[in-house]
C-alpha cells in the first residue's frame, strides 16, 4: 500500500485537501488570521495591530448585538463617517462574519468614491453579511446585488434593512457553478472579498466569474493567501482572466504585510467570443 509523502509539497496540498473535507471553514477559523470573540465578531490577532490602522473603526453593541464599522474619508456630500451596522453570526458558518479581507475592500471603495460606482450594474460574490454591497450602496449606489447561499441570505436582508437600503441593494441566492438566475442582469463591476478557502469550490468560483463577466466587466477581488493550494485556485483563473494588483491603494503595503491582496480582473476573451 503507497502512503503520502507528507513532506513533498504534492503531500502538503493532499494533507490540505483531506482537512478541508472534514471542515472547509477551517482556514478561516485560526493561524493569525485573528480571533472570533464570543459575539462572533472576526478581530485581527493582537500580531497584526499594525492592520487594524487601516480598518475602519469598529463597536460591537451588547445590548443589541450590533457590530458597527465606521469608515473614515475626505468625499463630500457623504456622510462622515460612513457609518455601517451589521447583525453578524457565526452559526451559518464563517460567512457571517466580518472578515479584513472583506473591510479592506470596502474601504477601498469608500476611496474611490460615488463616482466609481455611479450609472453601473454592481454584483457583489459570496457577501456574507453583505458588508461590501452596504457600503456601495450607502455610497449612492442603485443597482446592487449581493449573493451567497440560502443560509446566509437572512443575515444579509437584516442587514440590508438595518441600513435601510432595501431600495438600492437586492439580495439574491447565488450557488457557484450553478446556471446564474434570469432575475441578475450582467454586471458592469463585480466584487469578491474572501473566496479563497474551499478548494473544491475554486473551479464553480472561477465558473461562475466567466458566466458573468464579459470584455469590459471590472472584478475587484480581495483575499487573504492562507496556504499553499490556494495556488490551484490561481492556475484555475488564469486559463480565463488576467490579472493585476490594485496599485492605487494608499493602504496597499500595510496590509500586504498581512497576505492580504486586492486584484483587478480582466476576462480572456477567445477570438470567437469577440464576433
């Protein structure tokens, strides 16, 4: 009987991948990625203090369990801060948090301000709480649409109506690999913080970004490289997008020191998808 090498790197992503069946939230849970408190709140580690300088400030309210995230900026005509509340939950799974990746990508966008996000169909993937989407649509937004599971879409119409945006931002189940519901229209911007952590789930992820994307679709994306499979997932993407780093990011080297990256991506589009 063969037995894996554990110490070749081919037995490295083996061992991962047997892990990852037996609990595919488990990246996401420990290592210095940061801690989950007892209120479900996801905190960077004491080690990454440094990271937390470009977060937006965050309360959590015991009284009603509310997490609040407030978002610095120097735009005008928006409110300062941009003030986010959000019910968060551990229960259906680590999506229910609010994860740095996720934050990073917000207040990104808080940066680029409503003229990045005016006039444009914006869908948001595996939204978790819906804490990009709210954002943009606090920002002026008018046709966004975050996704996830059925599990996690009452957290996310909570959250929604908590921030009384139910008139700018849709919710709507979306199952990577699966065919994309008639009622999403295609999008002009995509957004995807925090993908990267279920290695059978990486081919439906790259599946579902080709369906939607088209020749001048923009796709941010925000991950936290967590180990060495995650490679596979960037070999996946590649055979149908191209991609390069957000490099007008204030805040981009801080939180690269935490492997926490933010990318634009472009769709490869084959000569017979173009006529």
């Amino acid at each position: 009987m063969l037995e894996l090498d554990k110490t070749s790197e081919c037995g490295d992503i083996a061992l991962e991948e047997d892990l990852d069946n037996r609990n595919p939230l488990r990246h996401l849970m420990g290592g210095n990625e940061g801690v989950i408190s007892s209120e479900g709140v996801a905190r960077a580690a004491s080690s990454m203090s440094e990271l937390l300088t470009v977060l937006p400030k965050q309360s959590h309210a015991v009284q009603d369990g509310l997490l609040t995230l407030s978002f610095l900026h120097d735009l005008e005509h928006v409110p300062k801060p941009i003030s986010i509340s959000l019910v968060v939950d551990a229960s259906p799974g680590c999506g229910g948090l609010a994860w740095p990746a996720g934050q990073i990508l917000a207040s990104y966008i808080v940066q680029k301000g409503p003229q990045y996000i005016k006039d444009r169909n914006i869908l948001e993937l595996g939204s978790g709480t819906g804490l990009v989407g709210i954002v943009v649509g606090v920002l002026g937004a008018e046709n966004m649409c975050i996704t996830d599971q059925a599990p996690l879409l009452p957290i996310m119409h909570r959250n929604v109506s908590l921030n009384r945006l139910e008139s700018r931002v849709t919710v709507a189940e979306l199952n990577w690999g699966c065919p994309l519901p008639t009622s999403i229209k295609r999008p002009d911007l995509i957004l995807a913080a925090d993908c990267v952590y279920f290695e059978p789930a990486f081919p439906l992820l790259v599946q579902t970004l080709s369906d939607l994307a088209g020749p001048t679709t923009e796709i941010l994306f925000s991950y936290k490289k967590r180990r060495k499979a995650d490679k596979r997932f960037f070999s996946l993407l590649k055979k149908k997008f191209t991609w390069t780093e957000v490099a007008d990011d204030p805040n981009r080297q801080i939180y690269n020191r935490e492997a926490i990256t933010l990318i634009r991506l472009s769709k490869v589009m084959l000569p017979n998808a173009l006529l």
